[in-house]
C-alpha cells in the first residue's frame, strides 16, 4: 500500500498567504482521500479462466463488478485478473452469443468459468411473407434493420432512414419539402421500364395506403427486406422486392410509461452559389460584345453593382440581390414528441403509443409546414388455451400547408433569378416582375393564397390464432383488416400584386415612382379535391409444423382476398367577391366545374409454403402463390409464382467441427423465383372512352368517344430470378460476414413499338408486353461486435452493386450501334432517345483551332457556325458533318451503380455513440442552368469560364442558352458524377446512473443529441449528389441539428 504524507502538504499549504483558504482545500482533500486509500486497502484480487461449452478459451469475454464501471476482459488464454472490493463483490461475465452469468466471489481466489452458448441469442427471429423463422433457418436473400436504429434519426420521413443500413437497399431523394420529401427506394437496382417500387407489406397487409414513408419508426419492432425468392409468395407484386414492416408488441412485464420529445432545427444542406451582380453583369457584356453589340453595362454601372455606391438611388438602381438569402430563412425548427405504455401479463399484452411531429418550411414568409399526429396500438390477448386473439390499430393524421406555386417553380426561379433584379425594393415593397409574371420571393409567400392537403388514415388489424387439440403443431389462423382513408386538399389562389420602377419617375422626395402590377389570376380562384376510399382484407392460413427425430417439416397454406374502393370530387370556381371568404359557394357560376369518379379494385389470391430440414443442417423451402387481379382480361387474369430454395450449414458437419473450427458459422445458399408486376394502368384490355361537351342547336350535351385502342393480351410482367450465396461467423461469432450473388430477368414489359413502324403510318399503337432487361450485382454485410471492460462496440459495412441493360427495347430501324438502347443500361423513362448525348472533346482556345475544326467536317455541321470559348463535339461515325446521327448512348444514368452505408456503434459506461455513413458511386446527373439574357449563372463558371485573357479555363465562354448553336443540344460535357460519401447521422447520447434511477424510482433517463446530414464529399458541388437531379430546381434536403431527452418510469 502506497503511503502518502498528508503532513507534509498540509504544511505546504498553510504556507500559501491565504491560509483559510489552504486549510479548507486540503481539508477537502483528506476526506475525499480517506476512503479511497481505505478502499485500495482492503481489495482483493481474484484471477480466473474463461471457456466455451466446448472447454475452449474465449477471448475478449467481458467481466464487470457488478453496480460498478470496473471490470476487464479475457487474454488470447481466455485468462483474467481482477482487483475486488470485497467477497461480497458480484461478477458479471457476458460476450455476445452466450448466456450471461454473475458469480458472487465469497472465498474465491481463482475462478474457472464455463459459459453457454444462448439459444434465444441465436435463434434471432426474422420476418418473412406470413411468418418468421430462425435466423440460422432462412434460406432466401432476407435484410433486417431494427426499429430502434431507425428511430436514431431525427427525419420524420422514414424512408429517408433506410438508406444506408441494408445491404442492397438504394434510394434516392426527390425532395426535402416537409411532408413531401420522400424518398424513391430501389431493391438491388432498377428491374424494370415500368414501376420499379418494391411492395410495402404493414403488419401482415400488403399495399397499405400511405405506405412507409410517414410511419412512426418509434413504432416500429423489425423491417425486414426479401430480396429473392423469398419474395415469391407474394407473387404478382413481388418482382421489385418486399419490404415487411411490424409494429411494436406489448411484452410481459409490469406497465412501462414512457416519453420522448427532441427538437431541431434544419438547415439547408447545399444550395447552388449564383454569380452576383458585378459578375453577371461582366459576362452579360461579355455575350453582348460577342454578337456585335454594345456592352450592357459601363465600368462604373459595374462598380455600382459591386456595391460602390455614390447616390441614394443607386440602391434602387443597382442592386446585387442574393435570391436564396432573399427568399430563404437561415433554419427552420422541428419537433417530436412521443407517450408510450407497454406491458403485459401471461394472458394480456398490450402496447400504446400517441405521437406528434412537425416541420416548419425555409420560406421567409410563408406558412409553409407539416404536422403529424398518430396513435398506434397493440393488444393481444390468450382467450382461452388455445385461441389467442390479436387487435392492433393505427390512425394517423397529416397536415400540409404550402404556398399556391410548388418547390420546384420556387426553388428554379430562385435559382434562375438575375442578381441585378431586386426581390424587394429598399422601401420593402414587392419587386417586379422577373420571369413569366413571377417573383420568386413572392412566390414562397402567403400574398398568393394558400395550398393545404389533409390526409387522415385509420388501419385495423384483427387476428385470431387458433391452435387445433390433438393435432400437435398446426394452428389455423384468421386475419382481417380495414382501412379508411380520407383526403381533403383547397387550393385558394389569389391574385397579387408586384411593384415596377421606370427607373427615371421621381417623387417630390426624390423617390422612385413604383408602380403596381396585378399578377396571377385575374379573380380569385378555388380547387377542392376530395378523397374517400375504405380497403379490406380477409385472409385464412393453416400453419403446421412437426419434427420428427432429426427431421423437421413445416409450412402453410393459405388464400386471401382483398379489395378496395374508392370516390374522387373536384370542385373548381372563380370570381369570388372577396379575398376574405374563400368558400365554395362564393364563387361565381361562371366558369365553374365539378368532376368525379369512383375507382376499385379486387384481387383474390392463394399462396403457400414447404419447409424442410435435416438436423437443421440441410434446409430446402419453396413458396408459391396464385394471384388473381381485375387488371388483366380474364384469360390472363390469374399467373401462378414459385420459389424455391435450399441451404447447407456446412459448420454443421463434424469434419468442419473438428478442422475449421475458427469459422463458428458457414451456410450457403441458392435459390430460384418467379415473381410478377401487376403495377400498369387497369382497364387496358377494355375500349376506354372519354367524356365530352358538344353543341347541338343551342343545347350542351355530353357524348362518349374511344380514347384508348385496347390491348386484349395484356398479361403481367415477369420477373426471374437466381441468388447464391454465403453466411460466416468468424472469432466467436463476434464477425460476421454475408455475400449474395444475383441474377434477374425481366420479360413481358410493357412498351409500345412505335418507334419501330414509320411516322407515315399515322398510328399510335397501345403498349405490349414486349420489353425485356436484365440486372445483376452483388449485396454484401459484414458485422463486427466486441467489449473490453467498459467499452462496447459495433461496426458494419453494407453494400450492394447492381448493374442493369436492356435486352429488348422497340427501336428505329438501322440507327449506329452506338445509339441503341438494347444493351445499354435502362435510362430515366420510356423515351427512346432520352441518354442520347453529343460528345464532347474540350473547348476551342483559339479561332486556329475553330478553323482546323471546320476543315474538318467538309459536309457541314448542322448546330451553327462555332467560335473560340464553344464546345468542340466529336464526329462519331466519321462521316464529316455534326448532326444527330453523332449522339452516343451513355453508359450510365442518374440512378447509382452502388450503395453502401458504415455503422459505428460505441458505448462507454453510461454514455453512446453511433454513426451512420451511406454513400454511392457510378450516377451521373446533367447539370445546366439558364444563363445569359435568360437567367444567372453559377459562380463557378464565371471563374473558371472561357475569355479572351484566359482562353484555357475549363469551361467555355458566356453564352445566352436559346442562342448558341450547341447550348441548346444535350451533350455530355455538361455531364458530372454524383458518387458521394455522406455523413448521415451521428448520435451522441448518455443515461444517468442506474443508482441515481432506483433512488427517483424510474427506470431510465437519457439525453441525447444528432445532427443528420453533417457533410457531404463529392465533386458535383453544385447540386446535392443524392437528389438524382442536377438542375438544383428542388426543395433542398436538410442538415438538422436535434436534441432530446427520452424518460421511462
């Protein structure tokens, strides 16, 4: 024991001047001293081995004085030591994968442990279609995420928490509007010309109205992905994957309440920086100086723009108007609140949760917002011995309020807007008119009306379990749900009024003379839209299963019928008296309009499943399912859509036991599917006429007229499918690793083959199912958990690559190889020459070159004559002239190649941290904005653009886009890459003492903090890389900084 001289410092300190002061401290410091010393005397030190059921040493097992942060772990031997306070101390030894066990040290000097393994731990459940199964017994391509990661997110979209945290899973971002920013999902890439959007299946309910997208994830137990055959017993809507979502359940245990609430503020991510006003207004004089005219500005106008300022009026005159700062707040706030009650008893378990969320908008002036409110409960109940009965609710309500123009005529006139154009003149009045009688910052404000879109949902689940006496292991099962949805959407448009200046009238005070301009409608105007649709579902299922010595055979059977119904009304007036009353019956009968329809839907479908394995070490399944839809004509109005599977947990065989051991876990696995798409316009095998007004005499009647050539073959497009792959667990199980390998053709696509029969002929031919692509890659995961005393830790890696062509596609006869699509990945839509791109190869520095160019082509070149700073493009098939023929098909397009995300999980004591990466590689996006007399230019280009005294800068010289002879064609210079690596999340958090919870008599308390979105890199700059648009004419995505408290009791 280490002695200290308490009286040599305390003398030391009585010889300081203050020496109140001195005694007081070193007071402190003995008391504080005094049990610690105490403590150190009176340790114990014990020592101890640690195996597996197997007697083999474990390392890194963890071993914690129980109530306390002191602990250590295992060596490479399996060996430990450990320095206790008394005999009274209590071990806890843990390591993942096994059972935990707490030993009481007593008269224990050397420990011999034996730790088994934990059976719950590794027969983790995993949802598939109508079921779960062992996570060591799934033979498919099956993803999983937990709810609680999800919920780590601070967006209230939750597909915009997916990505990155499932291997295969890709998406992309249309928008980061509130209550409109969802986000496109893909499995493994795009499959198809048609809908490629996975099936969505809630709480055993395919297709549920509102999808994932506004679902509560504090709401959410598991989400499941099945990526292969696995997702054949969902037949006709499976081709493009399934997403299987299910809500929390009530556990047994006493009643748990709890809160959690978190506040944010969000603030754009990247918006495009525009050139000012001095650098537009020097390459507008550029672009007037090369067509011969005089420059649009003088040095000193250019001075004045620049902010050098020698008038009072200059501010009128010569503005530099930054239109993001001029229309956008710096950050909007967010909120989330969530009250939960859990719990349950051997009979009863139930689970409430009421939540709100909501999200105000970047809009300076403008009402823009989201909120949200939803109620989600689950009971289930054991009635009796043998029938269990299962009710779960979940209602939801969604407010939008936005400006009567959308984010995208906003967001593109902002960006769009010149900077020698004010948004509001010095004295605050509206600006003038800027482009198509708009302002943008007037635009984003309430002066133009109001948009607001209500949406209410309420979704039933009723399901009675009923297992049969005397038959061991079958159970019959019953599920019905129903849902009601109702939509109300106003549109109030009022016209406005925007302020102009001659720029010479004065007042009597030397002011502008501004003058007011009427803009939008010439009278008031209202749309109202009204939804009302109910949906249910019925579904019977027997389920058996038996094992029989070493063999266990399992599986179900079941049908299941669901339909829909549904009535739309649009009322449309005008000419209202006032502004002040915006009702229906205030407008005018002029010109009025009232519409509506009534839609349904039917399918009735009957599916199943066989499973099979041996010693749980040879696993063979196969599912299949007959759909049934009112799309198709009743001879193709049923398909029928097999799986099969088979697995080998070669770590099951006794050579892999007694030679590779240090692999705990190894299971291959191969699979095949065919799967469908039923997702087309119905009715297509039917005549579709259409209403019109005609004349006759002096009366208004309505006539019905074929709109539509039916196609009587119409059928379902066909998906094929091949996965192999592997699943090891390495070091304990503590790394694990899973590949699969895949393959899918898609047959039957519907297109037309009008490209194909000549423009003579006058005819526009309906859609065949004729199209067919391919699409292959890879999805890897790999996982690695440990602890170390204190500290726990978790990273993954997930990605999956996808790459996809086009096998058949009607195209024009005979054009260059270089332009087919068959062959080529799939591009944006079904326009045939959408990816045609001219080539482009550097820009010309100088008129010798334009010339040798020129000498080049003897034939001509059909774009206009070029001059130096222009983009030289490549003659493709050498025929000495530039002209259509000369475009070349990419290769990619803005969808990526690859997606991945890195999970980093930390836990020291009482505090965490987690981080989430995502990224993506092999997108492009094109990116161009209108310039010159039209609109601004980038920033960007301004510095590095093509002039006279710079002639080999990158870019070339200022241009007016409707001018030029080659601006206005699709080439690829204009083309950039949209790989990125994002820092999506991070989450730091801490839980306060247990000791401290007993005392207050709660459970737990834990603050945290995230920021979503923290930085991007990336070389596109301009526009967010994970928008899949590079136009920057969008509501941007957001970095919110959040913070929150969750408290259980």
């Amino acid at each position: 024991m280490k002695h200290i001289n308490l009286r040599k410092h305390i003398i030391f300190k009585i010889a300081h001047p203050n020496l109140f002061s001195s005694l007081k401290t070193a007071a402190i410091f003995i008391i504080l001293l005094f049990p610690f010393a105490f403590a150190n005397a009176q340790q114990i030190k014990i020592e101890g081995t640690i195996n597996d059921n197997a007697s083999e040493p474990m390392i890194g097992v963890s071993i914690l004085i129980k109530g306390t942060h002191t602990g250590t772990s295992s060596d490479a031997e399996g060996k430990f030591s450990l320095n206790v306070p008394d005999e009274n101390a209590i071990l806890q030894i843990s390591f993942i994968g096994f059972i935990k066990q707490e030993i009481r040290v007593l008269n224990q000097r050397n420990i011999s442990i034996s730790l088994k393994e934990d059976a719950q731990q590794l027969e983790e459940l995993v949802v598939v279609g109508y079921g779960t199964q062992k996570k060591t017994s799934v033979t498919g391509a099956v993803s999983s995420v937990r709810g609680d990661d999800l919920a780590s997110s601070p967006q209230t979209n939750l597909s915009n928490a997916m990505l990155g945290r499932m291997a295969g899973v890709m998406g992309f971002t249309n928008s980061g509007e509130p209550g409109n920013d969802n986000t496109t999902i893909r499995i493994r890439g795009t499959n198809t010309l048609g809908n490629s959007e996975p099936l969505v299946v809630i709480d055993g309910v395919p297709s549920r109205r509102g999808g994932l997208n506004r679902l509560n994830a504090k709401n959410i137990e598991s989400m499941s992905v099945l990526k292969d055959a696995a997702a054949a017993i969902y037949g006709s809507r499976a081709a493009n994957g399934v997403i299987l979502i299910v809500t929390k359940k009530g556990k047994t245990g006493k009643p748990t309440l709890e809160y959690s609430g978190n506040y944010g503020q969000a603030t754009p991510i990247r918006l495009p920086k525009m050139a000012n006003a001095f650098q537009y207004g020097t390459m507008l004089n550029e672009i007037k100086e090369y067509g011969g005219s005089d420059p649009q500005y003088s040095p000193s106008e250019l001075g004045k723009f620049a902010g050098n300022h020698t008038d009072p009026l200059d501010a009128w005159l010569y503005p530099n108007t930054d239109w993001y700062k001029e229309g956008l707040k710096n950050s909007a706030p967010q909120y989330r609140h969530d009250m939960s009650i859990s719990g349950g008893t051997k009979d009863v378990s139930y689970y409430l949760n009421i939540g709100a969320n909501g999200q105000d908008g970047l809009y300076k002036r403008s009402a823009l917002r989201y909120d949200q409110y939803d109620i989600q409960a689950n009971i289930e109940a054991k009635i009796s011995k043998h029938i269990t009965v299962t009710y779960g609710m979940t209602t939801r309500m969604e407010q939008r309020q936005y400006p009567t123009k959308g984010a995208g005529d906003i967001f593109s006139a902002l960006r769009r807007s010149k900077p020698t154009e004010p948004g509001f003149w010095p004295n605050g009045m509206p600006g003038p008119d800027i482009e198509y009688g708009n302002n943008p910052v007037v635009m984003a404000t309430d002066d133009t009306g109001y948009d607001k879109d209500n949406e209410y949902y309420i979704q039933n689940n009723l399901q009675v379990a009923i297992t049969i006496p005397g038959i061991d292991g079958l159970k019959l099962i019953g599920n019905g749900a129903y849902d009601k949805y109702i939509r109300k959407r106003k549109k109030f448009q009022t016209p406005w009024y925007l302020y102009s200046w001659d720029k010479k009238t004065v007042d009597t005070n030397g002011l502008p003379v501004l003058v007011p301009g009427k803009k939008g409608p010439a009278e008031p105007m209202l749309d109202l839209w009204f939804e009302d649709h109910y949906d249910y579902l019925l579904s019977g299922m027997a389920v058996y299963e038996k094992k029989i010595n070493d063999h266990t055979i399992g599986g179900n059977v079941g049908v299941e019928m669901a339909a829909n119904y549904g009535d739309l009304a649009w009322l449309y007036r005008r000419y209202f008296f006032s502004t002040a009353i915006d009702q229906i019956d205030a407008g005018g009968d002029l010109d009025k309009n009232n519409s509506g329809k009534a839609q349904q839907e039917k399918r009735l479908n009957y599916f199943g499943r066989v499973a099979y394995n041996y010693k749980e070490k040879y696993l063979a399944e196969f599912v299949w399912r007959i759909d049934g839809s009112y799309i198709f004509p009743r001879e193709n109005r049923y398909g029928f859509f097999p799986g099969a599977m088979l697995a080998w947990r070669a770590s099951e065989e006794d050579f892999w036991k007694e030679n590779i051991s240090f692999i705990n876990y190894f299971k291959l696995r191969a699979s095949y599917s065919q799967t469908g798409n039923d997702r087309v316009d119905p009715y297509q095998y039917e005549t579709i006429y259409s209403i019109s007004d005609h004349v006759f005499g002096d009366q208004v009647v309505k006539t019905l007229f074929p709109s539509v050539t039916p196609n009587t073959n119409i059928t379902w497009e066909k998906g094929t499918t091949y996965n192999a792959g592997f699943d090891f667990k390495f070091l304990g199980n503590r790394l694990s690793w899973e590949t699969d390998l895949f393959y899918h053709k898609r047959t039957h696509m519907l297109i037309s083959r009008n490209f194909s029969i000549p423009e003579t002929s006058g005819l526009t031919l309906p859609k065949e199912n004729i199209g067919e692509m391919e699409n292959k890659g890879i999805d890897m995961l790999l996982n690695f958990q440990d602890g170390m005393g204190d500290w726990q830790y978790s990273i993954g890696l997930n990605g999956g690559l996808a790459a996809n062509k086009v096998l058949f596609w009607d195209e024009v006869p005979n054009i260059p190889s270089y332009q087919r699509a068959t062959g080529k990945p799939i591009f944006k839509n079904d326009n045939i020459w959408d990816g045609l791109y001219y080539v482009a190869d550097g820009v010309f520095r100088d008129q010798a070159e334009v010339d040798a160019y020129m000498a080049s082509l003897p034939n001509g070149f059909e774009l206009g004559t070029p001059r130096p700073g222009d983009i030289r493009f490549k003659d493709l098939n050498g025929d000495g002239k530039i002209n259509a023929d000369d475009r070349e098909r990419r290769s990619k397009n803005p969808e990526p190649k690859f997606v991945g995300g890195f999970t980093v999980n930390l836990s020291y004591k009482d505090w965490d941290v987690s981080m989430l990466f995502q990224g993506a590689m092999g997108g492009e996006v094109y990116v161009q904005t209108w310039s010159g007399d039209v609109g601004n230019f980038l920033e960007d280009f301004y510095d590095k653009r093509w002039t006279e005294e710079n002639p080999n800068n990158k870019h070339p010289r200022a241009y007016n886009r409707d001018q030029e002879y080659w601006i206005s064609k699709r080439n690829d210079y204009f083309l950039h890459s949209t790989d990125y690596i994002r820092f999506k999340n991070i989450e730091i958090g801490y839980n306060l003492p247990f000791k401290l919870m007993e005392k207050w008599k709660m459970q737990s308390i834990r603050l945290y903090s995230n920021v979503n979105n923290l930085f991007t890199i990336d070389k596109l700059k301009v526009a967010d890389p994970e928008m899949n648009n590079g136009s920057a004419e969008y509501y941007p995505q957001s970095r919110i900084f959040n913070f929150g408290v969750s408290i259980a009791f």
